[in-house]
C-alpha cells in the first residue's frame, strides 16, 4: 500500500512551504498527498438568530469559496508531477481535525507549515502546530 | 447605505430630534407616554388576565397550566425520561461529524436561551416573591417542570415544519406548522390561528421582548447613576438596536451573544456564592417556599396569590407553550426533529428550575422580604399590594438589594448584567416579531425595515413609561402567543408522539448511533 501524506493547507506563504516540502517527500517516496484545508469552526460556540438561520446557506458559501480559492488552486500547481493527489475540505478545530483525516485515511505523516507566531502568541492563541504535536497519531513534520 | 436604510435613518432621526427638542419638558413626556400607553393597552390586558368568574384567578394561567399537565402526561413524563438522552444530544454524541459547519443543537439551544434567560430570571422572579411571597418559588418551579414538555412539543413541531428556502436559509415557527401541521391532517382553521398567532407575536416581541426590556434597563441604569428621564435611556437603547437590526452591524450583536453567557454564569456564581455563605439558612427558606406554597404565609391573595405570581413569572420567564422558542430551535441542522424537542426542553429545566430558584433563593435568604416578628407572617406594603420590603424596592431593585446586602458591588454588576440580558433578549425578540410580521405580509427588504423602525420607537415608549401598564402589557401580549399556539398544540400533538415513539424504538433498537464515545 502507497504511503499518504497529509498537508495542512490554508493558503498561506507557510502552508505552501510544506506542501512544496511534502511533494518532495512523496516524489521520493511514492506516496500520494491529501490537501486538507479545515474551516475553522466550534459546535459550541454563540450565534445570533438571524446567523443561525442564515448557517446553512453560509456554509455553503464557505465552502465553495474554500474549494474555488484555496483548495482548486492548489491541487493545480502541484498537479502533473506524477504524485497523486486527493484533497479534503472539513470543518471543525484545525488541529483535532487534521488528526482525524490522517487518522481515517491511514496516512503515514502529516506535514504543517509554521506561522512563526511569537511565545506569547502561542501561549494566549494556541498555535496548531503545537496542538498538532502534542496529539498528532503519526509523525508530523511541522516545517518552517 | 442603500436608500431604503437611508430614509430609515432620516426617519429615526427626526423623531429622535423630536424626542430631544421636547426635552425641555422632561418630567411630562414620561408622563404623557404612560398615559396615552396604559389607555390604549388597557382592554387587551383586562382580557388576557380577566379571572374565571366568582375567583382571582385568571383563566389564562389555566391554560398554561393544564397544557402543560396534559403534554407531561400525554408525553408519559418526557421531561425526566429523556432528561439524560437530551445532554448527549447538546454534547454533539449524536452530531454526525459531516454536518460540522451546520447549527448545532447547542447552538440552537444557547441563541433560544438567550432569548429566554435575562430580565424575567432577575426582575420577574422579584415581582413574582415580592407579591406572592416565598411561596411562588415553589410554583414556579413547579412551572419550570412541567414547562419542559410544552417547550418540547412546540419546538419539535418548529423544526419539523420549518421552511427551508432554495438559497439555504430557514424559517420555523408556530405560524409554520400552525399552517402545514393543520393541512396534513386535514383540519381547518390552521391558517386563521397562523395569522392571529402572529399578530400576538408582533406584539409580544414589542411588549415583553422590547419595552419590558428597555423599561428594566432604564430603572437597573437610575439605579447605578441616580435619576433621569426614561426618554434618554430609551434613546440611547432604539440608537444601538437600529445600528444592529437594521444597519446589520453583526459585531454588536456577536459580541452581546457572547457577553450574555458570561453574565449568566457570573450571576449564578455568585448566586451560589451568597447561597454557600448561608448554607445555614437554605433549610429555612425552602421551609419558607413549602410553607409559603400551601398557606401563603400572610401574603397579599394567600396561596393563589402565590401560585398565580409563580406560574405567571415562570411562564414569563421561560417562554414554555409561547411558542417563540420554536422560531429560534427551527434551524437546526438535524435529521430527526424530535431531536431538538429533546434539547429545547433543557430550556425551562435551566432557566426556571436553575436561575429563577437561585434569584428567589437569594432574596428569601438575605431576608429583604419583610417578616412581622409577631405572628412570623410577612408584612404588606401600605397599598396592601405586595410585600414590603427594606429598602421599598421591587422588580429589579429588589434583586439588586439582595445580592448587594452580600456583595455591594453587585449591584452595578447587575446593572450591566441586565442591560446585556436586556440587549440580547431585544435582539432575539426583534427576530421573532420580523418573522411574524414576514409570515404576515411576504418577505422583502422595505416591509422588514418598517417593521424595525416600528421596533426601535418601542424601545423609546417602553424606556419611558413606569412599570404598572408596560408589564401588564408585555405579559398580555406573551400569553395571548400561547393561547392560540397551545390551542394548536392539542391538535398537532399526535403527530409529535409518533415522532417520539419511532425515534426512541429507533435509539433502543441501536439504530440510532453515537458517533462519539
């Protein structure tokens, strides 16, 4: 069975670094890379009645925004190179979510690119890279 | 701007120059409100709260009642059977992962308590003991109980009947399944009950859920700040809702949303503060409650006097049988309406039975209501009306006299606790109102904005205008919601046991999964 790489895609100058990073990886080693762009979203969290009325249709736009302006493009540049590639669009808190896509799609690691936030960011924020580590269920490789 | 929000502007503005430039006359334009307000309200309120004859007690408390009596029986005791079944579902065990970005039975049941939770747990629950004593706690949490199957009645009915428009957004309510219910079981008259249950809504959303609001808020602000027109306070509340409702400055109303939850839990932290400190006390005054519930214990009306103030404010308070929740629980993303039945019914459960008891508990226990040493009976105010208390204080006052003989820098937390639940309960409410008044006249940008505009100038009358006529009003309005929603209910209540009887076959059989473990 062919190793599957996930990549935590949100666009950014970061994740395009590790998507690059994974492609290599995968060239080398045969495997096939899943683009995984998680919308940030919290079942807990408070709305107001007009918004919840509104969610279905806004979800919707979510996600064909994400698919047209994130996902679409990416699967692009990096398609032809003779790596396979799948892409995943989810909702729900970034890192829990990458962990479960890896964890149901059997991928082997999981690559992430690093924002660079300061310490204390991190510390009041929280950074997906250091969730990432903490529960990731296969190797992640967080890449600078 | 476009130019149907520009004229809206132009409007409010004028009328608030008018407002400030008959400033001069402060003292009379409360009075003049209030006059002009409590003549015109008048009859409606006689009829709502018009007593069976020969008794005091009024057949509109009945109604809720024996509603409320005939779904816990119908529903064999639904409340506390599914009690436990209803925190999975708010945890999300039943959530299928695949609809993450979807209204989440939490969140339905967060925006509805919202809704709910605010001035009736703090300035009700202070009516409701200041005039019937201790002893209304117990019938209201009585209330609170059996409240639990009304809400999950109409809210199931809610989501089950909603309409959900081809651009994805929704609208559910009793005007929906009034309509559609009644159609599919080939009964007339669902659309005659539609129309007259959003007529009461519109007015419900302008009496309780806005100028009860805007009145509270004005007398928690006189509290802090010392006295001042209601006018002015009334302005400044129709200025800050018109940005929201009709500007869609979302942030606002983000922000409160997320505030109000933060207020309630400081409330009944520090609720339970005071409570613990006294601990000694709490036998005494569920001694009190029980005692107070039965006999009365000296009150102004006795022991119906108690049950009537108990069953009114918990009805007031939580909403069950109104029908409002059902417009906030319709948009929920779930395959099983009965679903959110299960949930909306937590609703009373926290709001009644939690927060309003926690209210009453503080008040009794930090002893504002005042006892005749005597005969160990309470002592009435001069106008033999309600209780008196230390500092002659009533509504809000009162609850802010009893947190604050503990902590006296309560009351100012409350102050901003109450304008937040005031806030936040006109927000909900203006949605409410919006979507009776849609239901009425088609949807569409300038019959909506009309509607708003009408909603801020209440907010003026209602900061404006004393206590007395503008809570006869607001409850008025409320309870006539629930005669023609529970009316309703009756019919289309067959429909929700099958509902219920193949959804908890279904969860026993393991058809119906957890996905979490």
């Amino acid at each position: 069975m062919n190793d599957k790489f996930v990549v935590g895609f949100d666009g950014s100058e970061a994740a395009r670094r590790a998507l690059d990073f994974a492609m290599d990886r995968a060239t080398a080693q045969g495997a096939t890379v899943v683009i995984a762009h998680v919308l940030e979203w919290s079942p807990y969290s408070f709305l107001t009645p007009t918004e919840l009325e509104e969610r279905h249709m806004r979800r919707k736009e979510e996600l064909n925004r994400a698919e047209t302006s994130i996902i679409t493009p990416a699967k692009a540049s990096v398609e032809g190179k003779g790596v396979p590639v799948e892409t995943v669009l989810r909702y729900g808190h970034i890192a829990d979510t990458l962990c479960e896509v890896a964890e149901k799609m059997e991928a082997t690691q999981i690559f992430i690119g690093r924002n660079g936030h300061s310490r204390f960011g991190s510390r009041v924020f929280g950074s997906v890279a250091g969730n990432l580590v903490q529960t990731a269920p296969v190797p992640c490789t967080i890449v600078p | 701007m476009n130019r149907l929000t520009q004229r809206a502007v132009l409007a409010a503005t004028a009328f608030l120059l008018f407002a400030g430039a008959a400033a001069a006359q402060e003292q009379t334009i409360d009075d003049r409100i209030n006059e002009i307000f409590s003549g015109a309200t008048g009859w409606f309120v006689t009829l709502i709260f018009s007593p069976f004859p020969g008794t005091s007690f009024p057949w509109i408390v009945a109604w809720l009642v024996i509603a409320a009596t005939v779904f816990t029986i119908y529903f064999g005791f639904i409340q506390f059977r599914a009690f436990p079944h209803s925190i999975a579902l708010v945890k999300g065990d039943y959530s299928d992962p695949n609809d993450a970005g979807e209204v989440s039975h939490f969140q339905a049941l967060a925006t509805a308590l919202s809704g709910t939770v605010g001035l009736g747990n703090i300035a009700g629950v202070a009516v409701a003991v200041g005039i019937g004593g201790p002893g209304a706690t117990f019938w209201m949490i009585l209330a609170g109980l059996m409240g639990m199957a009304s809400k999950f009645t109409e809210c199931t009915l809610g989501v089950k009947y909603r309409n959900e428009f081809e651009d994805g957004h929704v609208s559910g309510g009793p005007m929906y399944y009034l309509t559609k219910g009644f159609a599919e079981r080939g009964l007339p008259g669902g659309g005659i009950l539609a129309v007259l249950f959003s007529i009461f809504c519109i007015l419900g959303s302008l009496g309780g859920g806005n100028m009860f609001q805007a009145n509270q808020a004005h007398q928690a602000l006189t509290g802090v700040l010392g006295d001042f027109p209601g006018f002015v306070t009334g302005l400044i509340f129709a200025g800050i809702v018109f940005i929201v409702i009709v500007g869609g400055l979302k942030s606002i109303a983000s922000v409160t949303e997320k505030v109000v939850p933060l207020m309630a839990v400081i409330y009944v932290g520090t609720a339970l503060i005071i409570l613990i400190m006294n601990a000694d006390m709490i036998g005494w005054a569920f001694g009190q409650i029980f005692a107070g519930a039965f006999t009365g214990l000296g009150v102004a009306g006795g022991m119906v006097g108690a049950l009537i103030q108990g069953f009114k404010r918990a009805a007031f308070s939580n909403e069950a049988g109104v029908g409002s929740a059902a417009i906030a629980h319709s948009a929920v993303r779930t395959k099983e309406p009965i679903t959110e039945g299960f949930v909306s019914l937590l609703e009373p459960f926290i709001d009644t039975v939690v927060i309003c008891t926690m209210t009453a508990l503080v008040i009794i226990i930090t002893q504002q209501l005042m006892i005749d040493e005597a005969t160990g009976t309470y002592m009435l105010n001069e106008a033999g009306t309600a209780i008196k208390t230390v500092g002659d204080t009533s509504g809000v006052g009162l609850t802010a006299a009893a947190f604050g003989s503990t902590f006296s820098w309560f009351p100012t937390i409350l102050a901003i606790a109450v304008i937040l639940f005031a806030f936040s309960t006109m927000i909900s409410w203006s949605y409410y109102g919006l979507k009776a008044w849609t239901f009425l006249f088609g949807e569409g940008k300038t019959k909506e904005l009309v509607f708003k505009v009408i909603f801020c100038i209440f907010v003026v009358i209602g900061a404006s205008a004393s206590l007395g006529p503008v809570i006869d009003f607001s409850d008025a309005a409320i309870f006539a919601m629930a005669v023609v929603n529970i009316l309703g209910l009756y019919f289309l209540m067959p429909i929700v046991k099958r509902e219920v009887n193949s959804y908890l076959d279904r969860l026993k059989s393991g058809e119906i999964k957890k996905f979490k473990h």
